[in-house]
C-alpha cells in the first residue's frame, strides 16, 4: 500500500457524483467497418490479425509459454510494417470525403493505444534479446489494443466482441500488473511506467467498460512517454471517496514543454477540447473527456473538465494529468432478492 502525496489529493473535488441511472457499459463509440473506404477496412484487418495474434499464441501455452516463438512474432509485426500500415490509417476515407468525427476519433485511438506501447516495447528486444518480462508486456499491450479494437470497431471480431460485452468483473490488479515495469520507446531512450496504487477493489464490471478506461490511460501514458523529461512515468491509483477512484499519471517535463503549455496553451482545460497538439493530432484527450464525461453521465465533455472528473496541471517540473472512475461493486448492480 502506497501513501499518496497530498499534492495528488489535492487536484480535484473529491465531490464528484454520477449522474447515470446504471453503470457506464462502454458503448457507444463504435464505427461500423462499412464507413471505412476499402483500402482503411484492408488496413483495419490487418492490424487486428496483427495484435489479436500474440495473444492467441500466448495463451494456448499457459504452462510453459513458447517464449522464443512469441518473440519471434514480436519481431515480426515490430519490423515496420504494422507501423506504417497505421501511419496510413484513415488516409483513405479521408480523401473520399467519408471522414467524420466519429471516424477521426476511432482511427487516432486505433493508431495509438496499446499499439504504440507494443511496438514501441518491441523495440526494446533489440536491447534486451530474450527478456521474458519485455515479451510478457508486449502481450499484454497487444491484448489491450485487440481489445480496443473490438469496441470501436464491432464487426472487426463479432464472436469476442460479444464476449466482450458480457459481466466479468475486473480488479485493478488487471491493470497495475501490466502497468508495473512496463517499459517502451521514448524520445530519448526507453522510459519505465511504475505504478503506485492504494486502490485494491473491482474497476469495471466488463470487457467494454474496460477497454475504455485502457483508452484513457493509453493515451495518457503515450502523451507522458512522449514527453518525459528522464527515463519514468508514473501511474497513481487511489480512492477519493468510496466507491471513487483517482488515476493521474506523472512526468517530469522539459523546459520547451513546460514554455508550450504556458504560452501556447495557458488554460490546461483547452488540450481536452481537442485541436491543440505539438506534432500530434489534437484529437487524443478530447476522446478521453468524451469517455469520462459518458461514464458519469454528465452533459458534455466540456461539463467533465470544467467540474474536475479529469484534466491536467503542472507543478514545479512535473505534468500531471487525471481522471475518475467508479468502483464496481456486483451486490450493488445486483437486483434485490437475486
């Protein structure tokens, strides 16, 4: 169990209800693949058989995971292909004029997530050939960004995806595992995720809900990756009230980005209405408020920022950058008498 500093305590209202009549359930977002021009359905396939493939090789070998064979996938898909194959995302429907918002915000988290992270811990083979614990977080980035997938995009695997939508309650274990030690590809050289979590309960009570809080932390991590000053990130998780979580993910940034964030930025708030961005596409944390506003069932994603459920500040040399979820409790869920 970890102590939690105060400056985290004090980031936002701990006063933070939920306006929804039943638990956020993580739909909502999806893109059939029809809207999708021919050439972003072919790309969209292929990314998928990409990730999903890792984890199928993985787990049909639970005892004695092939650890070589799954290294040797590793570096197959992490060789550039899936890379630019995701570079060219969306390139398509947009010069067919098909593009809307919908679309824009599916292929930013389909070309970032948990396929950044893969393939940006890919990498680190090269440096560390034979590491199990690197093999064992690409699989777990992989898994993730399958999963992803499957929510944004509901035809791309109907079969999982209706898996998927079922009760399975998930602990936070589920994510501070593979968050723990996870390294990957920085501007500088690799940078280390640690974790620090007083949170022991149940986070989400599906694969849906799930897969939309790894979108937030995803994108939140990648941001902190790609601008860290040093070699760390590192994720909180903590109760604020009961039955209410805090994550706010850490780094220490450079003097260019802190200069960015005060001058071209100012109000902190604005990078969540999307369309502000140093080399990105502005589109990321925009997802997130949208996310976050939908699980507590608040009016906009500008409601959401302004009421503190996310955002983000700095403070000295460090960038910090938040947001709340409930706990799942099953008996709360549970009608009487069942």
């Amino acid at each position: 169990m970890y102590e939690i500093p105060n400056t985290l305590h004090a980031l936002a209202p701990t006063a933070l209800p939920s306006r929804r009549s039943e638990r956020f359930d993580g739909t909502g977002y999806e893109v059939p693949l029809p809207r999708f021009a021919p050439a972003d359905r072919a790309i969209l396939g292929h990314l998928y058989q990409g990730v999903n493939g890792l984890p199928a090789l993985w787990h049909p070998m639970r005892q004695t995971p092939n650890y070589p064979a799954l290294e040797s996938y590793i570096r197959r898909i992490g060789s550039g292909g899936l890379l630019a194959e995701a570079g060219r995302l969306g390139e398509s429907t947009l010069a067919a004029g098909a593009a809307d918002p919908a679309i824009r915000k599916a292929v930013h988290d389909i070309r970032g997530g948990g396929l950044t992270v893969l393939l940006g811990t890919a990498d680190l083979l090269d440096l560390m050939p034979g590491n199990r614990g690197v093999v064992r977080k690409c699989v777990d980035a992989a898994r993730d960004h399958a999963k992803i997938m499957r929510n944004l995009l509901p035809d791309i695997d109907p079969v999982v995806r209706e898996a998927d939508e079922a009760t399975k309650a998930h602990g936070i274990d589920h994510f501070t595992s593979k968050w723990e030690g996870m390294a990957t590809r920085g501007p500088n050289g690799p940078v280390q995720v640690s974790v620090r979590s007083s949170f022991t309960g149940t986070i989400s009570a599906r694969c849906l809900e799930t897969s939309s809080i790894d979108r937030v932390v995803y994108n939140y991590v990648n941001n902190a990756v790609r601008f860290a000053a040093g070699g760390s990130v590192t994720l909180w998780v903590f109760p604020v009230t009961a039955g209410l979580t805090r994550w706010v993910v850490q780094n220490a940034i450079a003097p260019d980005q802190a200069a960015f964030l005060a001058e071209r930025v100012g109000d902190l708030k604005r990078l969540f209405a999307g369309g502000i961005t140093r080399g990105g596409t502005g589109v990321g944390l925009a997802n997130c408020a949208e996310i976050v506003a939908d699980c507590f069932g608040l009016s906009s994603p500008t409601d959401a920022v302004a009421r503190g459920y996310l955002g983000a500040t700095t403070k000295g040399t460090d960038y910090y950058t938040w947001f709340h979820w409930p706990a799942y409790s099953p008996d709360a869920d549970r009608p009487a008498g069942v």
